[in-house]
C-alpha cells in the first residue's frame, strides 16, 4: 500500500514532507550535491509547464524518521515547507506541483532529504517548458552521440538533438531553443527538437 501526501496542505498520515525551490531564498536551504545518492525510482511526467502535477515514488530510501521531499536544480538551494514518515514498507508516494519559480533554461531534479537535509535520493531531470511547449539550454556539443548530435548542458546533463542542427559541429558552444521529445531513434540522454541555436552571449 502506497503513502499520500497532499500537497502544501495538512499531511496525511504517514504522509511525505513537500519543500520546493526557492531561488535566492536563505532559510533552509541546502546543496545538493547528486553524488552517491539513490535514485527515485518513478516520477511522472518528466516534462511540462510551470504548476505541472509531478507523481513520485520509491521504495529504494534508507529508512528514516522523517523524509523531506525537494524540487530544485543541480547545485542550488531548496526551501522545506513540510515534512512526514515514510510508510510503514519504507515507501514514499505522493504528487507535488513546479514550482512558477521553476527556471526554463535548467533542468530540475526531485531529491529526497533525511531529517537532518542530507540528501538521500536523487530522481532524473524534469524539463520545465514555457507555455508553448519550449524550453532554452545552453552547453557544448560533444562526441557523445551515437545516432544523433550531442550536447552537455552547464548541469551535466546529457542531451541528443534533432531537428534543425545543421552547421553544429563537436566542440561548438551552443543556446538552444527547442521542444522536449518523447520518443525517438536517438539512444542516448533527453532528446530535444531544436527550432533554432545561437552561440551564448560573450
């Protein structure tokens, strides 16, 4: 049996703890470094618009008296507004919302933090989109991609592009303007559809 918790409101019992980013805010924040850590195991979807509903669950955390649940990109603070149990399997479920603070040129990350803010679980990236479906990133082209070009972002994090890539060449710094897919042949990171790329402002 899964725990809820409601979102920002009055727990449940056995509930999860809710803390969401909060960009340039001092109290209760925390690094997030991604090393060492577990990954959430399911959050769903993985792209959208600010205030996207995000349903997350795992039952791979080390046992802990409280767990708090944050959304915030690689490296940067986080803000805790709640906090519960795990159930009673070590599971934690719930549906927490983007915030309309969630930047779209990076990608976020859910982290599960223990009672003292030690992060303890790591989700895969969640790609906030404006209204019209895009979003921006700005990396390098690499040498990474097997069927499709590839690009790192200042995170880290892998992407495969298609679209219109052409007069991209590895090594090329790179803003992209582009739409996240779903699927496609590309077998390798997230792939996005660019519409149009610009080397960064010097």
């Amino acid at each position: 049996m899964k725990t809820c918790l409601t979102h920002l409101v009055t727990l449940a019992p056995l509930g999860l703890a809710v803390a969401l980013a909060v960009p340039g805010h001092l109290d209760a924040q925390r690094r997030v470094a991604p090393d060492s850590l577990r990954m959430i195991q399911e959050i769903e979807p993985l792209h959208g618009p600010r205030g996207t509903m995000v349903t997350v669950y795992t039952e791979n955390l080390p046992l802990q008296a409280k767990v708090h649940v944050g959304v915030g990109a690689t490296r940067t603070g986080f803000e805790a507004l709640a906090e519960g149990e795990q159930g009673m399997w070590g599971e934690v479920s719930g549906t927490i919302a983007i915030p309309e603070t969630a930047p779209y040129d990076r990608a976020l990350l859910i982290v599960a933090f223990d009672a003292i803010f030690a992060p303890i679980g790591l989700s895969d990236p969640f790609h906030v989109t404006r209204p019209d479906g895009t979003l921006q990133r700005t990396g390098r082209i690499t040498d990474e991609g097997v069927e499709c070009l590839a690009m790192r972002d200042g995170d880290d994090f892998l992407y495969t592009l298609v679209g219109n890539t052409e007069g991209l060449s590895v090594g090329d710094p790179i803003v992209v303007e582009a739409r996240y897919v779903e699927m496609s042949i590309c077998q390798q990171g997230t792939t996005l559809q660019v519409i149009e790329s610009r080397p960064p402002a010097s």
